[in-house]
C-alpha cells in the first residue's frame, strides 16, 4: 500500500509522544528528529525535509504546546497540518473551458511513466462529467503507442485520433483539433512521445507544440516509484515547457512516497491526481488533506466512501438494505455484495483507508483471492439452491464440493455462515424496529 512504510515510522514516534503526559522541548525535539529520518528515507527531497521540521518545530516548541493538556496530541496535529501545507493546501482540478468551448490537455511525461494509460483514464473521467473528448495519438516513434491508446480509448468508449508515423506531432494536433471541431468534440487531449531520459529533441518537440497550438493546460505524468528522480523531472518539464499540474502514477506501488511529498513543494505546481492501479478507473483525485490523513495513520475515510458511491448502484443497496432487515439475504446476494467490493478495488486498499488500520494491517497479507473458494461454492449451486439455501443437504452439499473442487467441509462452514448471519440480521431487524426493548436486551 502507498506510504505504508513512512506510515509506520511516524505512528511509531506519535505513540512514544502520546505516551508521555507532559513534553519538554527535548522530547519534540527528538521526536522531530525521527520525524525527519522518517521522511529521509521516504526519499523526501532533503531541502523539503528540511524546511518542514523547521517549520513544524517552531511551531511546536512554543509555550501553547507545552503548557497545554495534550501535548503529543498538538504536536501531531501541527505536523498533520504542516504535511497537508506541503502537498498544497488545496485540490487543484484540471482546469477546463466552458463546455461550449474546445480544451486541449497537452500530456508529457517520460517514457514508461504511465502517459498513455494515464491519457485514457483522463479521458474517462472527462466522459463521466458530461464532456466529449477526442484522445490524439502524437507518439509516432513507437507503433506500440497508438495501438495502446487506440486499446485504451476502444475500452473508455472515447475516441482516437490518429495519423499513423508519418506525420510530425504538431501536424498531428492541429489536424486533432481541426477535427474536433468539425465533429462536435469539447476537450482534446494529446498523448505526445516520451523519451527514457529527458532530451532536448523531445522538449523542443512539445515546445513546437504549444507554440502552435492553443494548449489550455500541460500535464506532466511522472511514477511515484522513481521517488526523486521524478521530483527532477518535474523541475525539468517545468522549466524547459511550464506545466500546470502534475500527476503522480503507481503510487498503488510506492511504499516511501518521496515524490508525493516533494513536488509540490519543489515546482510549486499541483497534484493534480494520483494513479493508484493499472485499470483505467484507478486514477483518484489528489487531496492533500486526505493524503496527509492516510500517511498518519488517521484514515481516510471519505474517498472510501466516495469510491463506494462511484461503484455502488443505489437501487440495489436499498434493495439489499430491505432484503437485510426482513433478513431475506441469499446466496445471489452474497456473491453481489463480493463483486461489489472487488469493484471498489482491493480489499487491502480499502481496509487501508480505515483509522489505525493500516499499522494494524502491515504483517497481514490480504489480497483478493479470500473470495474465490467462496464463489465458485456459490457458482456451483443451482439457481435455487442459491436462492432458497434452506434446501441444501449432504448429497446436495456434496455435489456443490465436487463441482467447487473443494472439501464438502468448505461448504458447510460457508452455509453456517450464512445462517449466522441471517440469525444477526434477524435479530437487528428485530432490535430496530423496537421488538428487542423488552426481555433479552433489556
Ligand atoms: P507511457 O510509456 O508513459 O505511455 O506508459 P504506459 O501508459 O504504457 O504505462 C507503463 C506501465 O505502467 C503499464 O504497464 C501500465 O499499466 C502501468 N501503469 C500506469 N499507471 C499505473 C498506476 O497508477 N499503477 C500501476 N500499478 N501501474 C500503472
């Protein structure tokens, strides 16, 4: 999970400091001095590491802190406001121009940052929100390129533009953009060549571009996993080109989190999202208050419920909430309810996001694959015996293990489950709607 090792390290300095009753300004200073290893070996870039313990510590060695009842609990929130403070106060949105108007997001990046994968879940975002974007394909050195973007756009249901090699990348866009036009499009969004390294051939590429075109905002995509590699790219692209906004990829990968926490601070320019997985709805919105949530080991509570707003379809959750309180859940619902959370993304990442969960979580391998022995009991189940699970006997239970290829005892433990739960739900039903006051819960 993103930032879990510059998680732990932190929590593990904050409980020392809440441990204590009252600090003396020994205590924070050696606590900062953690702090700061902490984010040292989060590959932080150094000034920024710097700039941020002198900050957070002339706030917290001030007579407020000290004299106050909590004193760890303050010096927390002082570096939880001073980490939000670095990453941008704010969310920065991609900016864009009345609908009725044409936007051109120029994408750049270097080569394997996750541009083109990028490119198409921008697009899909785009879509979400109501607009028409065109994607451009302006990679003409490698064919691999276009055919990937082609793929991607096929898959968001957006379409591509493209001339094929043989074309310059400017030609290329304003043709795009001519095209946009003719065909009712509001946004175009360019996925230009990236090289492994920075080279003045492709600066000057995307320089001729903007100078032509009438680029609205630069992106740059840079991996997360390069750690200060990228917060140097940043740097560079900003200076060479001028970028609007930046977005980081792979941070699903990235245990330290250096680059997340630099370049904002270094290039001044946003975050604008965060790519937190290979398919092309893992791209999140970028909110440095929720990410300095999540670093500390605090939670973040409200993407989880914004993912589950974006995956869950409404009718079906009252639908189920009805069926839970008459306790009518079956084993058609059960599998819902698993591909519902697979949808959301991993079950690691989610239970990431809950308060304290994560320090508890770091030795627990959780992946995905606890549901499948679940599913395919269900899927072996007939239509009926899946929705009506009282009928299930031992030669039907048998067969259902057969069919699974598992052991008739996986079987049972799933039916008995089933039944505890619907006694549960039954007897929350029941506590709800008043019929629990009397006898055993009273
Ligand atoms: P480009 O050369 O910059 O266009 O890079 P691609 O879009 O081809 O991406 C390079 C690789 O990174 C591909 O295998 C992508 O699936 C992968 N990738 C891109 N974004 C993410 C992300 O946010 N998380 C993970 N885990 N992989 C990503």
């Amino acid at each position: 999970m993103a930032f879990d090792s510059l998680s732990e390290k932190l929590q593990n300095v904050f409980k020392n400091l809440r441990g204590k009753g009252r600090l003396t300004e020994a205590d924070v200073k050696v606590a900062l001095k953690e702090v700061k290893m902490a984010l040292l070996e989060a590959d932080v870039n150094f000034k920024v590491v710097k700039n941020f313990i002198k900050s957070v510590q002339e706030r917290a060695v001030g007579q407020d802190v000290m004299t106050s009842l909590t004193p760890g609990q303050m010096v927390i929130k002082i570096v939880n406001e001073e980490m939000v403070k670095l990453m941008g106060d704010e969310t920065t949105e991609l900016v864009l121009k009345p609908a009725s108007e044409l936007t051109v997001i120029m994408m750049c990046g270097l080569q394997g940052a996750g541009k083109t994968t990028t490119t198409a879940k921008i697009a899909g975002k785009l879509k979400q929100k109501g607009r028409k974007p065109l994607l451009v394909a302006c990679d003409v050195y490698r064919p691999a390129a276009i055919k990937q973007l082609q793929i991607n756009g096929e898959k968001q249901g957006v379409e591509v533009f493209s001339m094929g090699d043989g074309h310059k990348p400017v030609n290329i866009a304003k043709a795009a953009i001519e095209h946009a036009h003719k065909n009712g499009f509001n946004v175009v969004i360019l996925d230009t060549a990236g090289r492994l390294h920075i080279d003045e051939d492709m600066m000057t590429e995307l320089i001729e571009i903007k100078e032509n075109v009438d680029v609205t905002q630069t992106v740059l995509v840079v991996d997360a996993m390069t750690g200060q590699d990228a917060v140097n790219v940043a740097e560079t692209f900003n200076g060479k080109i001028g970028v609007d906004g930046v977005i980081i990829t792979k941070l699903d990968g990235d245990t330290r989190g250096g680059a997340a926490l630099s370049i904002r601070a270094v290039t001044g320019r946003p975050i604008l999202y965060v790519g937190m997985g290979e398919k092309l709805s893992d791209l999140e919105q970028f909110y440095p208050d929720r990410m300095a949530s999540r670093i500390l080991g605090m939670g973040d509570v409200l993407t989880l419920i914004e993912k589950a707003q974006e995956t869950i379809d409404e009718d079906k959750a009252r639908e189920m909430e009805k069926k839970m309180r008459k306790a009518e859940f079956d084993f058609n619902d059960f599998l819902e309810q698993i591909q519902q959370v697979k949808k959301m993304g991993g079950i690691g990442d989610l239970l990431g996001m809950l308060p304290g969960a994560s320090a508890q979580l770091k030795d627990v391998e959780i992946n995905d694959d606890i549901f499948d022995g679940t599913v395919a009991i269900i899927n072996s189940m007939t239509k009926k015996e899946r929705s009506q699970p009282d009928i299930l006997n031992p030669s039907r239970k048998k067969r259902i293990a057969k069919g699974a290829g598992v052991d008739i005892s996986e079987v049972n433990k799933l039916v008995k489950q089933y039944e505890q739960s619907k006694k549960m739900m039954k007897q929350m039903s029941g506590m709800m709607s008043g019929k629990g006051k009397r006898g055993k819960f009273k």
